[in-house]
C-alpha cells in the first residue's frame, strides 16, 4: 500500500502549519481592517458550472467526476467563479458593494514537474458591485497594507490601466480581434526581455517599425487620468509613494481585465509576483444576467510563504507551547498540575510531561524536540520549598523562584510595564 | 444551468462565516493552551488508504474518483486515517507524544433528509504516542477548557471505561463475539429507555433475566481504578466536578476504543452529544507496523454552532466593520480617507463609502444593511471646523467631535482604562 500523500498534495506538519496559519490571520486581520468579509464555499461544485470558466485548460487541468447520486461535480478550480454563483444565488440579501475575502484550497491538476502543486490555498480579496476609482484605490491600499504587515520592507505594486491598449487599436495599429494576443506577448517582457517581445511581435505578423512603435508607445504613456485619480486617493490613505508606481508595460495576460490591472514585487524575490489583480467588470455578473461591476486580486500563498522564508521575516517564536512543565510520579503530579493551570490561566500556553514515570533526562529532551523556549522543573525539593526551577532551553541557564515568580516571569511583556523580571 | 449549490454542501455567507471563526479561532486558542499543534492533511488521499477503514458504511458514502492520472483517489472522509498515515510516514521526525489538533472538512455523501451535510468541520484533538492516564486527563481537562470558553455554562461529560463491559464476557454472561452488538444496544440508552434496551436484548436472545442482570450490574458499576486516577488529575487541573461524572452505561458504538469514553451534553440541547471520544490504542499504528496509543476525540461543529445559537451565548459584535466613514465628493475625499488611515492605524476596523457621489441617505442604509456600529460623517461643514460627527447607529444618537475625540471614543476599553467617552 502506497503509505504516501499524491503527487502535488501535501502534508502540514505543526513547524509548517503554525507559519501558514501566521500569515493566513496576518491577511485577515488586515482584510478586515479595510471591512472585507470572509466567505466560505462548497469544495464541490456542479460540474456545468465550473465548465468552460477557465478555458481550455482549465477544464482539462479541473479534477471532475460523477458522484454517487449521478451528478456531474467538480472540485473548487478558483474563487471568483463560486463568488460569481454566490452573487447571483443571494443577491437580494448581500448589501453591495460586497467587500469579501475568500481563502480556501482549490484543486487543479498542474504538472507538478514545474514546483506546481495540485492542492493549494488561495487568498483573493474582492470589491463587488462598484466601478468607482475610489474602490480601486482601496484594494490596492489594502493590498499595500498587507505586504506590509507580513513583514516586506521593499516592495513595489506595479500598476497599469489596460485602457492604454485600446490606443493600439484605436489607432489602427493592432486589429481589435488580435489585441489580446499583442497584449500576451508584451506580458513576457519580464521573462524574455525587450528583444523577446520584438521578436515574437515579428513572429505574428509585424514588421520591425509596427513592433517598435507597439512598444515605444507603451513605454512612454503617461499616467491617465484614472491612475492619477486612484493614486491622488491612495495618497490621502497615507500609502508610502515609494510601494508603488504606474507601469504601462504590465499586460496581465488574462482577458477579462476592464481596467487598472496590477502585480506586487518583493524586492529580492525573483519567482516572480506574489499577488496579482485588477479590475474585471463583466466576469462576476456571469450568473446573475447583469452587470456587476468588481475589482480584486489574488496573493499566491505558497510564493507569500517562500518569499517570507527568503526575506527571513517570520517572527521568531512561533512555536505554540511556551513552558513545558515537568511531573516525576504520580504521587508528586498534582502540584505539577496546578502550576499548569495557574499557567493557562494567565493565557501562557503551557504542556505537562505526560509520563509521570520519565527521567528528568527524557523531558528535557522532549522539551528540546519541540523547540519549547522553557522548562518548569517541580521535583521533590521544589515542592517541599514551595519553590520551582525555572529554566531558559536557550540559553541554558536556571534559577529556583517561587511559583509568583514564576507566572511574573512569563507572562508576556506588556506595553508600558516596567521590567518585571526578577533576574 | 443550475445556480446552485450541490444538495448537502453550504455556502457561508458573512455573518455565518464570522461566527464559525469565532468558534474555530476559540477552540485553536483553548488547544494551544494545552500544548496541541495544528496539522494540515490534503483533501485527496490514495482510495487504497480509505478505503475499508471505515466499515461498508464508510466505503460507500466517501467521494471516490479515477483522478486524470488514472489514480484511484478519494476525498478525505474523516482526520484520524490521515492521521495515522502522518504517524507512520514521519515516524522519525515527530516528537512523541504527537499533541495534534486538525480542523478541516470531510465529505460523506450521507442522506440529506437528517439535517445532514456532506461536507462538513471536523474539529478533533489527539494526544498520540502515550498510554498514561495523565494523558486522558489532559485532554478530558482540555474538553472541559474549551467547552466552557465557547461559553456553555451548564454541561457535563460522562466518562465511562470500556472495560467495564469486560466484565460481562469475564463472567460468561455475555459471548465475547457479541460484546459489541450488546454495546451498541445498551448504546441505545439514552434514546429508547431502559425498557428499549431490555426489549432489543430480548430480541437478541437474552431471557428476562439475563438482560436485567446486564443493564443491572453496569448501572452499579462503581468507578474503576483507571477513573479514578484520572478523576483525580482532573481534580488537580482545576475542573470543577460538576462538569464531569462517571457514567457506566455510556458504551460509544464503535468497536476500537480500548479505555475511558466520552460524552459531551450541553444542558438544554437535546439534539445529542456535542463532542465524543475515548482511547484507542490500535488504531493509529495501522499503517505504522506497530502499536500507536492514542486518545482523543471530536466535537461535532455544526451541532456546537447549533448549541451555541440556542443558548444565545455569541458575542454580540461579531461584525467585521466597527465604523464606516462617510464621502461626499471626490474632493472633500482626502480628509475622509485620512480619517480612516488613522483610524485603522489604531486597529480600528473601517470602512469608507465607495461611492463618492452617493447621498447620506444611501451611506447610512449601507452602513444598517451591514450592522455597522458607528459612522463617521465628514461633511463640509465638518471639514471646516476640522471635526466629525460620530453617530451611534444602535442608540441613534450622533454628537460633533474632534478627530482626536473621535479615535479616543472608537478604541476598545483598555482593562484598567478609566471611563474616557466624552459623551
């Protein structure tokens, strides 16, 4: 038997969970800062309703079958699609605009030759039912906020307004039908380079002076009045100038963008965006038989996680036990108990040694395994004092104090507390 | 096409999927208090390692599918099986005792008619790799904990020892080979009566006599050893010993525990136990090779979110949003969005309305629709004399403020704080 998880799923072990859960409540506490709302849909889908959303690829990399009733499901694929059904399916109950968040697996069937994984987590936020700039502005200084509290000093949101194609066509230079592949290629401009981009415009079809112009127009757009209107407000909302800028040659290459369109850098992080959006007015009104208006983004979790590991700004001690208390014998548990609760009582996340019988030798080690920054020693000494043995696991040292001692001891500092410890 | 949800599956819309996190944020907050980590299984597992893990029951209500790799996969049908495959796949990397927590979705394609979903939270804590009765005491103690901070004041959990039964077959009362059939019937108890269980013994086979010695001689069962012992340590960790209470006719219908089982019962809700478990010593080593104690349990998360509705005990001010802050024009924008800044600066959660040109009418609607408690008005005038108006939306009250009194009035009471409102 295959005592193994799929090829691109994955197990999170504790070391690896406690960080996801980290970054996963550092985005909500954002996201609920700026008033998005979590929702929550169904990891099955029917099938017809999922089919034809995301391509050819997409229903061919979708995970679907036919349950026991004979129905025809599917596997979530994204989040926006579910939140389309969501929009339509209640839309006389949900106040619009409709500000969620939304962060839950999806399941896709990626060649996971490429560091691609099957099952992964996706953390979207979205403002629904307004084309305002002002609600533009918004996300992105929610987004801005966000890169922010997970710990980025340098970052850039690299900014565009897909309107500055349509001169392309406006001025004849591109036909209509042909603009979103124009668009696909001039989105490679990072990966293959200026040359790249002029080469495979000349691949298409476009002579050496056609290719340049393409591309010099872009190159020297000037801020519209869109992006002058959204930055003047991201302005007012204090974000640093400096996280920000307009780049007329971000394409994004997916074709339901009506608007501004962005991506997030980190500096140093060269796997590319770690979140990516923009604006799509006739995509989330689909089911509904209206228009609804929208703009939204997605983090990459997974590249979030990889590019926090890179920048080394996961705090320090994210370990969920903070003080390991010992026992020796059934007889002498019961003081180790109570230290215990005292303990939990004061919100300090605390294990007892469940092996009343174990050496001293055996705990500590359990303590060390975990990574457990103290350890409570409650031998038969201590206990005859009133006293326990308080030890810091790095840096080996330890002192007897008395139980009161202890719970000062531990406790986190609080703000504006003076020095309490007693070393 | 259906706009639909799949029959048994759940969408959350906002105030739902708010108070689910405020259980799952309270049980995660209780569990890491007592040393148990989160772990993450996938979704799909291997059909092979399911499948007849749970009984025929079990093999045909999981969603089972030929992946597009050809694999026979299933969807995860409960966290112990992916448990034990962890236990066994990292056997040398887990510290022992292994103290997990997992909180995620199962799928059962179970009939609907019952108030039954088919994807569904399981909420489980484990404490594996040790047999010590200090272990259940903890996680007794740990129940206990959780309970009462999801705020149930009046509950109560019965705890048997499944060894009790042993005595049945020890003194041939019973054949060993129907133990578990008998279990199941006494199981019934609390459903169809003590004449129910004489009646289903009877049709069992059991004369008059013997059936009323079975019942007889479990209902006065005195505590055993093992009982005790773990009384004793709940004893110690502070429980208070109204919440818990020996009760030997408690059997738990399924066949692996092999030590203390339990209950819990929330005192008005009738619709059965909000959490069950119990040790299992030979459950988790099945694909270890070897003998894995475990004791643990889980609690039935829509049945707590029920008991919770029923007894009224959710916080009231769940809501996300604490203040939306009024726009009246694109141009007197700036000063609202920088009331907001600070706001949110100081963790206040704000909103601003999207809609610059929307009338007071429609913000206010908004801000009701949505159950905001405050909103800041920010009109001309306002701006003039560089105050705001803070309406209370609960009171209908509303009074001119300085932008200062405004953040001093939004902040939480501090513990400690002297009454600062200027009201």
């Amino acid at each position: 038997m295959n005592i193994q998880t799929l090829k691109g799923f994955r197990d999170f072990l504790p070391k690896e969970a406690r960080k996801r859960q980290y970054v996963i409540n550092t985005f909500k506490k954002v996201f609920e800062s700026y008033g998005f709302e979590p929702l929550e849909t169904p990891a099955l889908e029917y099938e017809e309703l999922l089919m034809g959303k995301y391509g050819e690829e997409g229903d061919k990399l979708m995970y679907r079958f036919e349950d026991n009733g004979k129905r025809r499901v599917a596997l979530r694929y994204d989040q926006t699609v579910p939140t389309a059904r969501v929009v339509a399916q209640y839309q006389n109950d949900l106040p619009m605009p409709f500000k969620r968040y939304q962060i839950q697996p999806v399941w896709r069937a990626e060649n996971t030759q490429k560091g691609r994984y099957r099952e992964f987590l996706q953390c979207d936020i979205d403002i629904i039912g307004i084309s305002t700039p002002l609600a533009d502005a918004e996300l992105l200084t929610a987004v801005a906020s966000s890169i922010k509290k997970l710990g980025f000093k340098k970052f850039k949101i690299l900014i565009n307004d897909r309107n500055v194609f349509k001169q392309l066509t406006d001025r004849g230079t591109v036909e209509v039908k042909n603009l979103p592949d124009v668009i696909r290629t001039v989105d490679k401009i990072k990966k293959i380079g200026r040359e790249g981009v002029l080469n495979e415009l000349g691949n298409k079809g476009y002579s050496t002076e056609v290719a340049s112009y393409i591309l010099q127009s872009l190159e020297t757009q000037k801020v519209t009045p869109l992006i002058a209107e959204i930055f003047k407000y991201m302005e007012d909302m204090g974000v640093d100038s400096t996280c920000y800028e307009f780049y007329p040659l971000l394409a994004r290459g997916l074709d339901y963008y009506t608007g501004i369109i962005f991506e997030v850098e980190i500096e140093g992080y060269t796997a590319g965006s770690v979140c990516g959006g923009g604006r799509y007015d006739n995509l989330i009104g689909m089911f509904a038989g209206k228009k609804v208006p929208a703009t939204g983004c997605a983090f990459g979790f997974d590249r979030i996680m990889e590019a926090m590991e890179e920048a080394n700004v996961f705090p320090a001690n994210l370990e969920t036990t903070k003080v390991l208390v010992t026992v020796f014998s059934e007889e002498l548990a019961n003081k180790s108990l109570e230290i215990a609760s005292r303990l939990r009582a004061q919100d300090i996340n605390t294990e007892i040694y469940l092996e009343p019988s174990a050496t001293m030798e055996k705990q500590l080690k359990y303590a060390d395994a975990k990574n457990v920054p103290y350890v409570v020693i409650v031998g038969e000494q201590e206990i005859a004092n009133n006293t326990v043995i308080l030890k810091d696991m790095q840096k080996r040292e330890q002192k007897q104090i008395s139980i009161e001692e202890l719970v000062q001891d531990l406790l986190p500092a609080r703000q504006g507390d003076s020095e309490t410890s007693s070393e």
